[in-house]
C-alpha cells in the first residue's frame, strides 16, 4: 500500500567521476531480500551521483521496484499492467554521462534502496523519473526524502522553478502519493511506446502517460 501521508551545473557536493574510483562507490546487485520496517527519522537516506560502475545496481532495483513478481512486495509494482524490462544499461548509461543530468543514489550506510532522476527538459523546468525504492521497503517514508532531494537539487542548484514528471494516469495511488507531494495533473497525455521493448511490453491496451507538475516557490 502506498504511504498515507505519505544552463545547468552539478549540484554542490555531487562531483562526478566515471574513473578508476567509481569503483570505491559500486554497491550489491544482489537479490531484493524484504526487511523489517526502516524509520526515516532515525536514519535517514544520504545521496550520492550514480557513475557507471552504479548501474547494474540501478538497473536490478528499478526493475524490482516495478516489474515481475518481485515488485509485488511493493506498491509501485506495474507487473499488472507492464511486462519485461524497465530500463536497461544502454539507456541508462548516458543519463549517468550528459551535464544536464543527475542520476541520485539513496543510501543506507553503503546499500542502495532508492533512486531518481533529475533532469533538463526545457528552461526552468526539470524533469524528474527514475523514481524506485526498494519493495521491502515502501511504505516507509524513503520515496518521500527522495522527491525532497530531487526537489532540493533542482530549486537551490540548479535554480528552476518547476519540477515535472510523468505518471500512468490510471494508477490511482501513484498519481494521489504525487499529489500529496504537491504535484498537480495537468490533464496532458503521452502514450506509451507500444512495440519497444525497451521500455517493456504493455498487458493492455491504451495505456497513457499524464503529466504531472509541481511550481518551486
């Protein structure tokens, strides 16, 4: 179930490096595994910039968080409407490389749990995607302190003053769990791409993407 409450230049602290160091930061591919509930008041998440060596990991937990039977641990699962794959290391790769983008990392001690996407689309507005946490761990406050980081990237370091992203427009308590974080339906529609399997295989017809937006003030 979903919580109830529930020009550009590299964010300060966020130095990017896809040397010989990036090995220092590679976290586990390993199995999702279910944990005990995790209280984001006592631990909270730290954040760091994904670098190549970072996507296996990335890549293992967006797919749990959204595909297959692993997902449905978790409340962002779209195995009922979504086969296959999620992204993979091809597509993920550049968003990792171009300046005008920043693939966040949250976390705890040296594992992954979460992960977001911020980005250029236009002048004053960024695009925000990518978003997972891990199954076992929904419902607990995690995807909330990533929007709030996405949001802080985009506000004080990069200095726009709209943040935007995309939702399918019948998952009801993704679209509410946006709504909660101040984003608002825009009543705009994209269509899923039907026949790329890069970006999955669709159970059933029409799907559609709606924008979302919310205003930084």
């Amino acid at each position: 179930m979903p919580p109830s409450d529930a020009a550009f230049v590299s964010p300060r602290g966020y130095e990017r490096s896809n040397g010989p160091r990036d090995r220092d930061h590679a976290v586990s591919t390993t199995a999702v595994e279910v944990r005990a509930p995790y209280d984001p008041q006592v631990n909270p998440l730290s954040f760091r910039p994904a670098t190549i060596s970072d996507i296996p990991a990335v890549v293992a937990l967006v797919t749990s968080a959204y595909r297959g039977e692993a997902s449905k641990v978790g409340w962002t699962t779209e195995a009922n409407l979504i086969d296959g794959q999620r992204i993979d290391a091809d597509m993920l790769r550049p968003e990792i490389e171009r300046p005008d983008s920043l693939v966040l990392l949250g976390m705890r001690d040296d594992e992954l749990v979460a992960c977001t996407h911020v980005s250029s689309a236009r002048p004053g507005t960024a695009n925000v995607g990518l978003f997972a946490v891990r199954p076992g761990l929904q419902g607990g406050g995690l995807g909330k302190q990533v929007l709030a980081e996405a949001e802080r990237v985009a506000r004080q370091e990069w200095a726009v003053s709209e943040l935007e992203l995309t939702v399918i427009d019948i998952r009801d308590e993704l679209v509410a769990f946006y709504e909660r974080r101040g984003f608002v339906r825009t009543g705009e529609h994209k269509h899923l791409s039907y026949g790329d399997e890069r970006f999955g295989t669709p159970r059933v017809p029409d799907l559609r993407m709606e924008v979302m937006r919310k205003a930084l003030v």
